[in-house]
C-alpha cells in the first residue's frame, strides 16, 4: 500500500490529495471559475499566478485534513503533462521540491491517465480492459485502457473537445461560463428535436466514416448561423431552450455512438467515463440506455472525481510506485504529450 501526497495544476485548479493506493484521504481542490468567468474562459497567465498564490496553502489544508505527517508518505506525485505549461510548472516544482526537502521519491504523471484512474477510485473492483471516454474542456477521447500503463488512444476530437463546444456555444447563446452546466440546466426544458444539428462525422479517404473520431465545430458554426437566422426573423427572442436541448442531444448521440463502437469493437464489456462533461445529463441518459442495449456496463465516477482533482494523480502514481516506478527530477513539463 503506498501513501502519495499528489498535486494537480494542469488548467485552473489547484488540487493537492493524499491517497492510499485508491482511498482519498483528503482532496483538496481551489477552483479558479470566479476569476476566469470575466474573461469567459481560462487565462493561461492568470491560471499559473493563482496557482502559485494557492498550492501552499492546499498542501498544509491536505496534510492537515487527513491528518498526516510527511514521515507517513511514500512518494510525490505531481500532473506533468499536458496542460498549461506556467500552471504545470507550479504543481510540478512544489512537489520536485517537496521531494527534495523530506526525501522522498518523485513521480510524474500524464493528466490523461490520471482521469482514467479516477474511475478506480470510486470503484476499486473495476479491472481492465475496459474503454475510457474523457470529456472535458480540453480533451475528448476515447481510450483502451488494457492495464496499467498500457493504453491506446482509439478516437479524439479533429477540433474543438466537446467542453469547449459547450462553453462557446454557450456564449452564442447568451449563457455565461462554464457552459456546460447553464445548458445542461436550460436543456431540461427544451425540445430535443427543436432543431436538427450535424453530428460532425469525420470522413475517410475510402469514402466512409472514422468510427470513433469526434468534430465539434461545424456543430458549433451550425448554431451559430442557426442563432442569427432566428434574430433576423424574431428579433432578440431566442428558443434558447430548444436551442440548448438540440444541442446537447447531439453531443450525446455523437459521443454515445463511438464510445459504443469502440466497446463492441475491442470486445470489452465496460465502459468508464471521466471529465467535466461526464456531469451532462443528457450524455448520461444516452449512454446508458445504449450501453444497456448492448449489454456493457457504464460507469459514471461522481462529479468530484470527474472533474480535475489530485485524487486521481495520486491513483495513478500509486499503482506505479508500486510497480517500482520512479520520475527523475529532471523530468520536465511539457504542454502536449501523446498517453
Ligand atoms: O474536467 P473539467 O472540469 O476541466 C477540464 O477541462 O479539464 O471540465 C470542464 C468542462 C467545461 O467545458 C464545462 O463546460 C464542462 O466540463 N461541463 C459540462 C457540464 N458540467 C461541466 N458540460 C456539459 N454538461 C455539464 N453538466
Ligand atoms: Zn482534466
């Protein structure tokens, strides 16, 4: 059993745990919303000064919430890619640091793997394989998730991740940030079939489909002209309801169809879903009543655990440790970086 203080900086977050192998014992998370909603949308600058103002203080409110002393943990583990590189770099050198001051093992890990592993940490009887869908603000992808360490990236997005189409369609709409939850909450009062929206396919050379590769942009430009159409003819009343829900409909029914594919492809039988959009409630309904319809499994980690947190890194790094894995201290951050 490894006990791992881990550190989360890689967007707007600034996320301290402690772990033991996959029991949270603290979990600490500074969101930084209220200071990027202004800008409507996170300010890479802005992102890093907030998290040097706050990791301090997450450390002590995370070694003193689980009441532990730094001779009780194992090893450091810090998110070291990808993200934004001025934030990673905060969460990086505080635990290079820390690992330096207590003696200590270093760990680093991939935010991506990460996410999958927040799904062990809700249900620790999961096993692999299994697939992994993560959406969130900045990533969609589809992932085969074999064993520890071993996985294979089976779709992603060509353009925008499926967060950041809620979030800008969101500011078409009038809403303000993050998006998704505003939409998802007038959603539930719209037609879904309002307005029939493209699923963005993305097409092959052979004149088909890619199977599990997702496009969010002429989604995205299909509100948009939709949303000066109905202006020119209404004035400024917008069905910002019916908008929302056609929306979200579709962004389920894309997201639900290649996470599908790629479960009956590969032969798993479960499917685990991590990121902030895994709180959309349309998503949830399609997923699981398809997956239902194929006889797979489907989970959906709690919100806290779907969203950016430290917990997960911790996961994740303890498994690792375990296996005898160890970072260098030289190992450096780096802002994109294949799982
Ligand atoms: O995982 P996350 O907290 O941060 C990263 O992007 O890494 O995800 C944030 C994204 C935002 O784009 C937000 O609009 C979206 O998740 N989101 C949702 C919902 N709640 C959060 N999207 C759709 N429906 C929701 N209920
Ligand atoms: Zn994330």
């Amino acid at each position: 059993m490894a006990t791992i203080l881990a550190i989360e900086t890689s967007c707007d977050e600034t996320a301290v745990a402690i772990v033991n192998n996959c029991e949270v014992h603290s979990n600490i998370v500074a969101s930084q919303i209220d200071v990027h909603r202004v800008y409507g949308g996170v300010v890479p600058e802005i992102a890093s000064r907030q998290h040097l103002e706050m990791i301090n203080l997450c450390i002590e409110q995370s070694l003193s919430g689980a009441e532990y002393q730094w001779s009780q943990i194992d090893a450091i583990a810090a998110t070291v890619a990808p993200g934004l590189v001025g934030s990673l770099m905060v969460g990086v050198t505080a635990a290079k640091t820390l690992a330096i001051i207590h003696n200590k093992p270093f760990l680093g890990v991939h935010h991506l793997e990460g996410h999958i592993y927040a799904s062990y940490l809700n249900d620790p009887q999961l096993k692999p394989p299994f697939i992994c869908l993560l959406v969130s603000g900045g990533h969609t992808s589809l992932i085969y998730v074999k064993d520890c360490g071993i996985y294979e990236m089976l779709g992603s997005t060509r353009d925008d991740a499926a967060g950041e189409a809620f979030d800008k369609v969101a500011r078409l709409l009038g809403l303000s940030y993050p998006g998704g939850p505003a939409i998802d909450r007038i959603a539930q009062t719209g037609n879904t079939e309002a307005f029939p929206l493209p699923e963005g396919r993305i097409s092959t050379p052979e004149g088909g489909y890619h199977p599990y590769d997702s496009s969010f942009s002429g989604l995205k430009t299909a509100v948009l002209r939709l949303v000066n159409k109905l202006q020119t003819e209404n004035g400024q009343i917008l069905p910002i309801n019916d908008l929302a829900a056609s929306f979200q409909a579709t962004v389920a029914r894309a997201l639900t169809k290649r996470a599908i594919a790629c479960a009956l492809d590969y032969g798993v039988k479960t499917i685990a879903v991590g990121g902030g959009v895994a709180a959309n409630s349309a998503l949830r309904q399609h997923l699981t009543a398809a997956a239902a319809n194929h006889d797979l499994d489907v989970h959906f980690p709690p919100l806290k655990l779907c969203t950016d947190n430290a917990a997960m890194i911790g996961c994740a790094a303890a498994d690792h440790f375990n296996r005898g894995h160890r970072s260098s201290l030289s190992l450096a951050v780096q802002s994109r970086l294949p799982i």
